[in-house]
C-alpha cells in the first residue's frame, strides 16, 4: 500500500481514510526492528519498555470491545496495555441519546479489559493537529487524565528522521522501509517541523553561519520589495540636471522662437 499511494495509484477518497493510515503506521512498528522502532517510539512518548519487552509486544488492530466498540490500535507490551486511538480528517464520536461518546466509550473498554490482569492501562490519542486541542478531550473523566495522553502523526514523522539520520545500524530493508513511510507522512502533510536551530546544527558548520544572510545586491531572485534604493545599484551614480526638467507655464518663452509667425502651410500630395 505503501508504494501506490507514493505513485498516486489508489483514489483520494482513499488516501484521506485515517484506517489506511493507521494501517501503515502501526504495520510498520509491528514488523520493522522493534528493539530500534517500536521501542524508540514508545520511548518518546514516555513508556519505558525493554527490547525483549518491546519483542514480544502483541498489537491487536480494531478489537471488538463488549459493547461493539471498536478502537483503532491496542498494543500489549511489558506492563502496559496502550489503547490507540487515531483520527486524520474526522473528529471523535460524539455522545447520542444511546452512546457515551467514543473515548468514554474506550475508557470504559479498556478498564474491563484489564481489570484482571493487572496491567497499566492508557489511552493515546493520535490526531493531524499541530498542538493539542483541549475541546476534542474535554470528555475524558479527571480522574482518568493521568493516563491520558496526546500526540500526532508529525511526531512519527519526526521520530522515523531522527533514526534514519542516526549512526544505528539498520537493515538496508528496513532502512527503505522507514523511508517509504516517512515520505508517505511527508506526502500527506504530516511531516514535523524540528526548528531552524535543529536544521542548521545538522546542516551547516559554525564557519559558514554567515552565509545563510541575505545578500539584496547579490541575489538575483527576489520574493519581497526591499525599496528602490536597495534594490537598484549602478556603477555610476546619476548626476542630478542643473535645469528645470518639467514645463511651467510661468516661464519666459523660448528665446528661438519668441520671434516665429505663425503660417498658413499648404501641402499638396502628388
């Protein structure tokens, strides 16, 4: 899937559908290294999980909780139990006259899920925003918060070109494979942004800081107006006119021709 979507062979409708996304992300952490993926990732978002725990991790795609509900990733690993739910352009089910609305819904669910096996239970929510939005959680009880937590598809983006530009030693397929995802996140718009500071310490060496200025007079491409005096420069300055240039009807006449007659000319054309 990933490849078509990459060359544009599968319809929009499709590629906006958060289930396909979800697919190729969470896939991807399931059969890549995890001690280096699934691992590393879990890290970022505070889990502190082994590789043999992170191994024998078991991910469970759209389970079926009792009530129907289905929530989109549950991934069992050491002594956590990680309930996923992710959204790209649709919003969170809302409370009906019959339902609670969708994260009470998972909230309750993954409770029962775990009441017997004394696992750590948390909801992660994933979304397309660029910052949390508190309104889309206002739902979640208070005394569940603590085990709440947010995040988004740009932080994996971000997480998969941190590794691809570490010194770990990946499989070249797998190298490719992180790639092939990060450049589908990139394709959709879900690349993160590290900061200038972060480009540039990995970029450009301390000697050259000064070549990343701009140079008005240098440049031969230019977006913004900078003003007429810096954008015109000449080898040779113009000599301002000693006479007045403009005609002003209070001037004397023009002395050649003060004397003139006016004639009557005729022209004849043969």
């Amino acid at each position: 899937m990933y490849m078509a979507e990459l060359q544009g062979k599968i319809p929009s409708q499709f590629e906006k559908m958060e289930d396909i996304l979800t697919s190729n992300v969470f896939s991807f952490f399931k059969y890549s290294s995890r001690e280096i993926f699934l691992k590393g990732y879990l890290n970022k978002l505070g889990f502190d999980i082994s590789d043999q725990e992170a191994d024998e991790a078991e991910f469970k795609f759209w389970p079926r909780f009792e009530d129907n509900t289905e929530p989109d990733v549950v991934i069992i690993v050491g002594k956590y139990y990680l309930l996923i739910e992710a959204k790209y352009f649709s919003g969170f089910g809302q409370e009906t006259e019959t339902t609670q609305d969708q994260l009470q819904r998972e909230i309750k669910g993954g409770r029962l899920e775990t009441r017997n096996n004394s696992k750590d239970f948390w909801l992660i929510a994933i979304t397309a925003d660029h910052y949390y939005k508190e309104n889309k959680f206002k739902t979640i009880p208070s005394d569940f918060r603590s085990h709440f937590q947010w995040t988004n598809w740009q932080k994996v983006a971000l997480f998969l070109e941190d590794v691809l530009e570490s010194d770990k030693s990946i499989k070249k397929q797998e190298r490719d494979f992180a790639l092939d995802l990060y450049r589908l996140l990139d394709k959709k718009n879900l690349r993160g942004f590290k900061g200038f500071w972060g480009h540039y310490k990995r970029s450009l060496p301390r000697r050259s800081s000064a070549s990343i200025y701009f140079d008005a007079k240098s440049a031969q491409f230019r977006g913004d107006f900078i003003g007429f005096i810096n954008s015109l420069s000449f080898d040779k300055r113009i000599a301002p006119l000693r006479e007045t240039f403009f005609f002003s009807s209070q001037q004397e006449p023009i002395p050649s021709l003060e004397h003139e007659k006016s004639e009557y000319v005729e022209i004849v054309y043969s």
